[in-house]
C-alpha cells in the first residue's frame, strides 16, 4: 500500500450514498494523482448480481461512470441479451476505482489500497451472484494465480456468493471468437438468477 491509512475505516459506513461519497474522497494510491476522479460504480445498490471489472479507462474517467466506453456498450448489449438492465438488475464496479495511466493492469499495491473500498461495495450490496469480467476481477478476488481461459464458465463458492468468472468485454472486443464462451458463461448466469432470485426472469435469448 502506497499510503498506509489507519484512518480508512469503512467498517462503520452502512449508508450506500455515505460510502460513495468517502470512497470518492480516497488518495490512498498513485492513481489518484493519475485520473480525473473516482470511478465508484453504477447500477442498482439493491441488486443481486454485482459485475466486477478491471478499472476504469479514458471514457469512464472522463464520465465518472464505468463501462461506458466501446467494451461498455458491449456488456450493455449482453445485459440486454439476458434481460437485465445496468440500472435495475445489477450493479457495476471495478478493481480499483481510478483509471490506471494508460490504461495498463492495475498494479497489485493499488489493488491492494483500493481493495477495502470494493470489499465495502460488496458488503452493502451482499450480491447473490457475483459476475468477475477478466484476469484482474479473477485474480483479485478468487484467486492471485487464476487464468480465465482455464477457470471461466465455473462457479466459484465464495463468502455466501455465486462466483462466475468471463471474458473481459473488451477481450471479447480483441477475439469475438471469444464470444461464444462469453455467452455460454453469461447464460449460466441467467439460470442462476432464475434459480435463486427470480424463477420468472424474463430474457430474450435464454
Ligand atoms: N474496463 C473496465 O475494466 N472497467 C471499466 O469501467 C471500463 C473498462
């Protein structure tokens, strides 16, 4: 941790709004310095399905909002296509909140610095199912050596959460080939939901 802080103590924060407003006053990393703002996340705080990506690029920093670039409209078109909606049915978060220089892989003390802000998301939301968007969600919060070619398409069990980790939008982007697993992932979620949310989900493609 770049700047070790006693003081962020999220522990006693049970407000959503509460938490994005303190989360939106931490430079407890180098990115900070390196961005626009903080990138908190979007969506519903109510939902069970929370998506985790890496960290917010050029769009998202300018916007303050995540996802909202080329690999966002993607993950918007695959909402779609399950029958959920960014801000009804999910909630939309990252790794680290502020937008790495250049857009390269959070490093792992930033990760580290940033990781009490997304371990209080979660804690709020206490999502049912967890949806981790490429290596960085999967080796930030199943396991450090994780490679998501081997480990997507396989729940994971993790503190009382259903755990899928997929191909990044922005992989699916670079390869559509991808996309057929991408698919196959996304649709286990819809099941998922089904099972343990809502039996009379409606989507249009599962
Ligand atoms: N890529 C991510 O990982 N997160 C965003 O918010 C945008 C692009």
């Amino acid at each position: 941790m770049l700047f070790p802080d006693e003081e962020w103590d999220l522990a006693g924060i049970n407000d959503f709004r509460e938490l994005e407003e303190k989360v939106k006053t931490c430079n407890r990393c180098r990115l900070r310095g390196g961005c626009r703002g903080v990138v908190f996340g979007e969506g519903n705080p109510a939902a069970r399905v929370v998506l985790c990506g890496e960290g917010p690029g050029a769009d998202e920093d300018l916007l303050g909002r995540p996802f909202v670039g080329k690999a966002g409209q993607l993950l918007d078109k695959i909402l779609e296509a399950c029958g959920f909606n960014r801000f009804v049915h999910v909630y939309i978060l990252n790794t680290v909140k502020c937008r790495p220089p250049g857009n390269r892989i959070p490093a792992e003390d930033e990760r580290a610095a940033c990781r009490p802000n997304l371990d209080a998301q979660i804690r709020l939301i206490r999502p049912v199912i967890m949806v981790l968007l490429g290596a960085t969600a999967l080796q930030e919060i199943v396991d450090p050596g994780g490679r998501i070619t081997r480990d997507r398409g396989k729940w994971v069990e993790r503190d009382g959460m259903l755990i899928m980790p997929t191909y990044h939008p922005a992989a699916l982007l670079r390869n559509p080939r991808l996309k057929v697993d991408a698919w196959k992932d996304f649709k286990q979620v819809v099941y998922k939901y089904r099972e343990l949310v809502d039996p009379r989900h409606y989507s249009p493609h599962c």
